[in-house]
C-alpha cells in the first residue's frame, strides 16, 4: 500500500470543547435515582411493618413513596441516558447510522 507522509489521522476527528452541562447534568440525574431508590426502599420497608425510626407512615403514604420513588428512578434512568447520548453525539464526527446503536 502507498502512504502517504502528510497524512494525519488525528485530524480526522474534530476535537469539540468538553462540555460541562452534560455532564454535571448526568451527575445530577444520577442523584435524582439514588434519591428515587431510597424513596422506594422507604415505602417497601413501611409496606412490610418496618417504618423508619424518623416518622410513621401510613399505608396510602407508604403506596405514594414507593411509587413515587419507582417513577422518579425511571425518569431519572432516561434523563441519563438522554444526557450521555448528548454528550457523546456532540463529540463524535461520524454518520449516525455507523455509530453503535
């Protein structure tokens, strides 16, 4: 094969500044599930008869945490994936259907 000696394969890829909102916006998606996860685990945990030390809860509350908190996961679990594709999409020079589905 013929190469060539002014070839660089590094200018290929454009390098784009790091951005920081997807970031920190990915971060905080992330606490928004351990949050939810914790919700839930409160509300099985008064479900079954062991109430949290801090309060009583009901059962029609301990219903409202626990789906509150199952809700709240999911969307914190999509809000992620939505910020991670963004901040790979923006990052990466190639076609859309060459990247990894």
């Amino acid at each position: 094969m013929k190469r060539n000696k002014g070839f660089d394969p590094r200018r290929l890829r454009s390098h784009t500044p790091v951005r920081w909102r997807w970031r920190l916006a990915a971060g905080l998606t992330s606490s928004l599930c351990g949050i939810a996860l914790l919700l839930a685990m409160i509300g099985i945990a008064s479900l079954l008869g062991q109430p949290a030390s801090l309060a009583q809860v009901s059962h029609g509350a301990a219903l409202a945490l626990l789906g509150t908190g199952i809700s709240l996961f999911w969307l914190g679990i999509w809000a992620r994936r939505r910020c991670r594709a963004r901040q790979h999409r923006r990052s990466l020079s190639m076609a859309s259907h060459l990247l990894k589905k």
